[in-house]
C-alpha cells in the first residue's frame, strides 16, 4: 500500500504569488526540478508543458493536478502549491486554481503514479480537507493533511 505522506517532502511545498498559470507552472516545475530525482531539468519541464498544452489539468474546485512521467524522472516527485488569490488556469469549471498538485513519475512507474493521482482527488473532493490546505500556514500544517493516506 502507497501512502501519499511518503511522497510529499517539505521543501517541495509552495505559497505562491503568482496569478498566471505559466508562471506558476515555471516556478514549480523549477524547484521539483532541483530534486535528485529529476535527472534531465530541462527534458522534463519540456515534457510537463507539452502534457498540459494536450489539455488543462485544471480538474475543478479550484485544483490542477499538472502531471507528466517521462524518462526524465527516476522516481515519483510531488510539489504542491497554494494560492491565496487564485490563479487562471483554463479548468474545467472556468474557476480560478487555488490548490496545485505538480506529479512528475518515471516511465515505468505507472501503476504506482496512477495510485497518487487517485488518491489526491479522492483526497481533495473533501472540501474540509481543501479548506485547511488554503488556511494552512506551513509545509507542516499542508503535510498533516495526509498523514492517514
């Protein structure tokens, strides 16, 4: 059994400024980027771009789940961005990203990185859970939110 808690590391947990959904996809893509599990930076932001421009990852309720695994990636990395005032994202519901769960998992990793994906938007359709990870102040307060899954 995968547990998301085992993935999610503190340093890859972002508050973000910015309202832009290119913007917000460099800057995160740059720090999973950083990661040792990324092994070709420029190959995988190369990737995640061309995944999202196939069709938005804007699920709805406020969340993005930009994803993509590539021969670039050795491992699973998970980053998650909050945002305060929203960002424009072309989701599905015309409504502003405020939750932003950027997936990168290698090629042969696919039953594993279907099983995260699963389990963040069985996790976000809580809106309780949604609401304290907008309220949440740090990495901590973000990561207790998936302690039990």
């Amino acid at each position: 059994m995968i547990y998301l808690k085992d993935y999610i590391d503190p340093s890859l947990i972002f508050f973000l400024d910015k309202d832009n959904k290119n913007d917000v996809m460099e800057e995160m893509a740059g720090k999973l980027a950083q990661s040792p599990k990324i092994l070709d930076n420029k190959e995988f932001q190369k990737a995640l771009f061309e995944r999202e421009k196939l069709m938005s990852t804007g699920i709805g309720l406020g969340i993005a789940i930009p994803h993509v695994k590539h021969k670039s990636v050795a491992d699973i990395v998970i980053g998650i961005g909050i945002s305060k005032k929203g960002i424009e994202w072309e989701s599905i519901d015309n409504k502003p990203v405020r939750l932003v769960f950027m997936i990168a998992g290698a090629e042969n990793q696919h039953k594993v990185y279907l099983q995260i994906l699963s389990k963040i938007i069985l996790a976000l359709k809580k809106k309780d859970r949604r609401e304290k990870l907008l309220n949440a102040k740090t990495p901590g307060d973000v990561i207790v939110n998936f302690k039990s899954l």
